[in-house]
C-alpha cells in the first residue's frame, strides 16, 4: 500500500469510507483463501490473549480498514473494501475479528486443536474445514457482512497455544501481510499503513529488455519483511521469524517460560 491516486469514497453519514479494489483484487485473488499463518508458542494463554486483543486494538485504531467489509458498490466499480472511518481500541468492531479460545472451549467453539506435533496433514485438513481460522475466498465475504480479517488464538495444552492470522487476499498481499503481523507483537510499534490503491511500475509488464530486472526487484519486495525484521526484543510473545502457514510450522516461546 503506497500514495494514494484514488480519491477514497466517503459513504452517507461520514462515518464509512469506500476504498476501490484493483481489477487483479476484485477478479482472481477474490476466489483464494486469505493470507495465513499459525505460530505456536508456551506461556500463559489467559495473558498472552489479554495483551494481544490490547494489541489488534491499537493496531485496527491506526487501520481500521482491517475492521473493513467487502460489498458491490457501482460508483466505485464493483467490489469495493468498505471499513469504518475511524475505531477505537476497545471497540466492537475488533472484538469481531479476535477469538480466544482455551482447551476446554474449543469444541464449543468449532476451533481444532493446534498443536506442533500433530500430522501436518491432518492440522490443516481441520483447520480449513472449521471455516473459524482463515478468512474464506473473497467471493463468499462480498455483501455478506463478514470479517477480511481474524486473528485467533488456541490453547492446546496448559501453557501451550497457537495464533493463527489470516486477512483475506482480495484486500492485502504477502508484503501487507507481514507487515501488520509483525504489529502484533505486544510492544510492538504501530503505524498507519495506507489503503488506497495505486498501481506502481512494478504492477507494469515487463519489457523484453528489463525482464531479470523486474523479477528480482519483486523477489526482493516480497523478502522485506523477512530480512528487515529487527531481532525480537524481551516481551509477552517472541514471534517466529518466517511462521508460515502450508509449508512450516515452527514453535516460539514466550518469554519468561521455563
């Protein structure tokens, strides 16, 4: 997300803005699941879900776009990311996006136990058929009044969860994605990030003369938020380094655990 060159849509009353999606989000990307990973971690569950609700809150206070919804609007061109134009930290619109579950609740929840030891197969099988965890295909969130973002954490033992996030593809990309997770951690710096569209010369086709050129600048782009990522420093949650989702599932420990 960059400058913006679209002039954001400010809906009756002020109190929603209207942000146009890109032809490639509003076509293609809208028939994926969203963006997800899940990062197992040891330490107290009941504090670990305070301080991060507390930290979604700040978070969604500087993007509120998060809190956003996808519907058909004609004047903006079709799908279109409708999301409050201002929230506070401890509002209703984040409770929607975050769920805490403990062991016991899971069930009743429809949450699947995480855990590192389980079949990765067989964890990945449960966690999509939940329908609880990742953010649906694009398609079946437009008008539909559901959330483009979750974040959820489950215990699966006393003193071990898992935190799973997910935004949906139709509205952020890899970059974007990493780059609110790392906001995440407790402590963590948050910024604004902006959501208006803009497309970029690297959106442009290549030509036959700078074809390498183009491809390393985006391999590089997409590696940002792995190679710039500071050391974690001393708090509630030490976040992996590369949690991702479908490939590795790595464990992270909180600090102060024995």
């Amino acid at each position: 997300m960059s400058e913006s060159k679209i002039n954001p849509i400010t809906a009756e009353g002020g109190t929603t803005v209207d942000v146009p999606l890109l032809k490639d989000e509003k076509a293609a990307l809208l028939y994926e699941f969203g963006v997800a990973t899940v990062t197992f971690y040891k330490g107290d569950f009941q504090v670990a879900a305070e301080a991060l609700r507390a930290q979604l809150g700040d978070v969604c206070e500087a993007n509120p776009w998060l809190a956003g919804r996808l519907v058909k609007v004609k004047e903006s061109g079709g799908v279109t990311l409708r999301h409050p134009a201002a929230i506070s930290a401890d509002s209703s619109h984040v409770d929607t996006l975050f769920t805490a579950a403990g062991f016991a609740d899971l069930a009743a929840a429809g949450i699947p136990t995480l855990a590192p030891n389980k079949p990765y197969a067989e964890m990945m099988t449960e966690l999509y058929a939940s329908k609880k965890l990742v953010v649906d295909n694009g398609l079946s969130l437009v008008g539909k009044d559901k959330p483009v973002t979750l974040l959820t954490l489950a215990e699966s033992a006393p003193g071990e969860f898992a935190m799973v996030f997910s935004i949906s593809h139709g509205i952020a990309d890899g970059r974007t994605y990493y780059e609110v997770l790392q906001m995440l951690q407790p402590g963590a710096a948050v910024r604004a990030l902006t959501v208006e569209r803009v497309i970029t010369d690297a959106c442009a086709p290549p030509t036959p003369f700078d074809n390498t050129a183009k491809i390393s600048s985006a391999v590089s782009l997409l590696l940002i938020p792995f190679s710039s990522r500071p050391e974690p420093k001393s708090s509630l949650l030490c976040c992996c380094t590369e949690p991702m989702i479908l490939r590795t599932l790595k464990l992270a420990i909180a600090v102060g655990c024995t």
